[in-house]
C-alpha cells in the first residue's frame, strides 16, 4: 500500500465513544467512502449485537482468535477494498496496531482519535490496540514524520469538549478547543437528541478534515459566516 494516492481518514476510538456517527455524519459525506472494521469479524462471528459487556468481550476474543489464525486476515480484507476501488476513505475502528501501522500513511493521512469520558471502557484483548496505536502517531507528529494539524484528539462527555493537536519535537499538546458545549447547533441535524455534545463534537471534526485537506465540499457543520 505504500504506492497509495487516495488519503484515509482514521477515526479510532473504544467501543461506544460515537466514533461511528463522527466517520458517518462528519467525515464521509466530505467525499470519503466509509468503511467499519468491525464489520469484518461481525460478520465472521454470525452473533447478534445484544449490546452487552459480554457480547463485546466474546467478540474481542473471536477477532483474537482469527488474527492468531491468519495475522494478516484483516489487512488483506482492507487492501482489496482500497486498491479494488481507489478512492478517499474514512476507517473507523482500527484496533490493530500491527495492521494500522503498515497501512497509516502518515504524509497521506488524517487519524481522529476519540475518547469519551462519560463511557467504561473495556479492557478487551483487541481494545488495548489503541492506546498503542496513539503512542506510535504521537511518535510520527514528534519527529515530523506527521504533520501536527494531521492528527486532532477529541475528549468529551456530558457538555465538556477538548479538540487537542499533538505536540512536535518536545512541545506538549495544544489546544484547539475547549469549552462547554450548548444542547445542540440551531439547525443543524442532531444525530443523538440524548448527546447534547455530539454536533459540536462532529463540528470540530468537520472543520479539521475540511481544513487538512482544503475541502470545498458544503457542510451542515459549516462555520456560518459572521453577520455583516
């Protein structure tokens, strides 16, 4: 994959933080084919989603499982659907710091990553990925191997928003931006009534993908011009 033209915009996160409604809502509709790695193992696992710790914890020790089998089962699911229809996409849950790190492209690509405070998180075999996969990103934008304005995270939970850029060399993290979120943007299309903080959340992601890549295609999440 390392002669790919098209970027990817990774959103990754733990189970339940919303990473799905930020790649579905926010990112995709900027031009980005989405794709759910979960999908993947889901459907190899045949169980209904019964939204339970238990489903989730059974289902991080199948996809373990196939990986022992096959480590590279997943990746070549991925490289045949990228390279079979070139395009810009957004993948969304990557938990695999082996597979993320031979397809991120880090001059290419965007990563997005997600923590909700307001959610457990589950210390699931596959889950412990992510904390792996930021500590290697970080490394990236450190050594300038990345760009900084490439990679944002998002921390929120109840009303408090946090959009932070990593820091280079021996810089700490910077502030994008912090505040407390209103219930909703006026007129814009709550994807969750319950998450007063989702839109704004999906907002600042808007912006960052739209600004990285000097994307001209309208947006609902747009920064509406300032009154004359």
């Amino acid at each position: 994959m390392n002669n790919r033209k098209h970027p990817i915009v990774w959103v990754i996160g733990a189970t339940r933080s919303c990473k799905t409604p930020i790649a579905e809502h926010g990112v995709a509709p900027l031009g980005f084919e989405l794709i759910s790695t979960a999908t993947y193992f889901r459907e190899r696992y045949g169980q209904p989603d019964l939204f339970t710790k238990e489903f989730i914890f059974d289902l991080s020790e199948f996809s373990a499982g196939c990986l022992v089998e096959d480590p590279d089962c997943h990746r070549s699911h991925l490289e045949e659907i990228i390279t079979d229809s070139p395009r810009p996409y957004v993948i969304e849950g990557e938990r695999n710091p082996d597979e993320f790190a031979k397809l991120y492209d880090p001059k290419l690509d965007m990563v997005i990553f997600v923590s909700r405070v307001d959610m457990d998180k589950y210390d699931t075999l596959i889950e412990r990925g992510i904390p792996v996969m930021e500590q290697y990103v970080r490394w990236c934008v450190s050594t300038g191997v990345a760009p900084p304005s490439s990679v944002i995270k998002l921390t929120f939970g109840g009303r408090d928003i946090k959009a932070e850029y990593f820091g280079k060399g021996y810089d700490a993290d910077s502030v994008l931006i912090e505040g407390t979120a209103p219930e909703r943007i006026p007129d814009a299309l709550s994807v969750e009534d319950r998450y007063p903080w989702i839109d704004f959340v999906i907002k600042i992601t808007v912006d960052a993908v739209k600004g990285y890549y000097r994307i001209k295609t309208p947006s609902i999440y747009d920064t509406p011009a300032p009154s004359p």
